[in-house]
C-alpha cells in the first residue's frame, strides 16, 4: 500500500476548482456553488 499526501483545506484558502456529480447525475461546480452564501463543507468518509 502506498502512502498519500494529505493536505487539509484550512480556514481563509481558497477551495479547489473541481466538478462534481450530485446524486441526480447534474455536474455542480464546488466553487461556483460556495461563491454563492457563506459555505462549509463536511465531507463524511463514512464508518
């Protein structure tokens, strides 16, 4: 197993310009969508 390199987002910087999919199938922009309001993100892994 290979290690990765983790580089959290920290508070102040700016997020990644990427797409994403939501569960309809539509392509959302994360940074469009957080321009939008004020924004957090949670991301669960899950358990």
């Amino acid at each position: 197993m290979t290690s990765m390199k983790i580089n959290p987002i920290s508070l102040g910087e700016t997020i990644p310009d990427v797409a994403l999919q939501t569960t309809n199938g539509e392509k959302i922009n994360l940074r469009k969508l957080a321009a939008e309001k004020p924004t957090m993100f949670i991301f669960y892994r899950g358990g």
